[in-house]
C-alpha cells in the first residue's frame, strides 16, 4: 500500500482495489466490490478497522502513517514474530482456572478474563500505556495480584516537569487547576 496523507470515508482512494484485495487475503475484507471502485467506502472503512484492532493500533478505520506500515510489513516478519510470541508463550507457566489480567505490552492491550471460561469475548478489554523500549522500560512479571487501587496518586517525573508542565504553566498561571493538578513540596505538604 503507497504511503501518502491520511485517508478518510468517502476520500477518492486509487488503490482501494489494492486494499480491498490484500484485506480479503488478511481475513479481514469479507466481501468484495467492483474492481473498478476507487473510493474510501465505509464498508472498507471497517475492515481497515478490523485490520487495526487486530493489530493493537488505534482502530479509527483511518488509513493513516502507522496502518499503512503494518499493511506494508512482509509475510516473513510477521511469521518470525509468531515464531517469537509462540516461544514466549511455551515458557509460561500452567495457569489455574480463575480470573486473569494479562498485558500485551507491544499492542498496548489489556485483558482481564477468567480462564477456563473459553465462550465469548473478554470480560475486560483496554489500552494501556507502557514504558519505552529502552529508558523507561514497563517491567515483565509473573505473579499473584493481592490488591488493586484505582485512581493511584502519580508524580510526575521530572523530565516531563521540566520538558512539558514548566512551560505550560508559564503560559497559563491556572494550568495547574485546570488540569486537575497539585504542587506538592518535597516534605510532602501541598504548596
């Protein structure tokens, strides 16, 4: 698929006959149009979106810069990454039935589900944020969750202090309030 500017419903799209094919041959494009038929439509507008969610991207059904690049990934890529992801998944260990929250960091996915329960979809599904590759990275880890709080208190880390608050709250005296934010002094106290 050509890179180009984003593609939106009802856009003139030349390459749809291109799309729609490579979807149809992904699984992801169940029925065909007229080959001739060069736009945008809402029906590949969906399997674009199928595409997306199954690939743990935003799913818009926009044909954006990150969807035509995973269009674009080779066969053989995404066979060696099945290979990887099955030799992961070998040396996990036999999980009991129960409820399970699982992490799939390179998709940005959550899921809670009860194993052992096989019909229908997740209880719980989301996207999550995770740490980057190599200076903040989100830790890997098998173990029991004895407890969960939501809502936790956050500290915002100083690179982003320094690099994103401090020059917004120049900009705007009341950025802190509007944002729903507290200056806490280091001795623990709000300032």
């Amino acid at each position: 698929i050509a890179k180009g500017s984003k593609v939106q419903v009802n856009d003139a799209y030349p390459a749809a006959p291109s799309l729609r094919a490579l979807l149809a041959r992904l699984g992801d494009e169940p029925g065909a149009a007229p080959a001739a038929d060069t736009l945008y439509s809402a029906e590949l507008s969906a399997a674009v979106k199928r595409f997306q969610a199954r690939h743990g991207l935003l799913d818009d059904g926009v044909l954006g810069r990150d969807t035509v690049a995973a269009m674009n990934t080779p066969l053989g890529v995404r066979v060696r990454q099945l290979e990887l992801t099955l030799e992961r998944l070998r040396w996990l260990p036999d999980f009991s039935n129960g409820p399970i929250v699982a992490v799939n960091l390179p998709a940005f996915r959550l899921w809670a589900i009860n194993n052992g329960d096989t019909n229908g979809p997740p209880p719980l599904e989301m996207r999550v944020i995770v740490g980057t590759a190599v200076k903040t990275q989100t830790p890997l880890f098998i173990g029991s969750l004895r407890y969960l709080e939501f809502n936790p208190y956050w500290n915002v880390p100083k690179s982003i202090e320094k690099g994103e608050l401090v020059p917004k709250i120049a900009r705007d005296g009341n950025y802190l309030v509007k944002n729903d934010m507290e200056l806490v002094a280091l001795a623990g106290g709000a300032e």
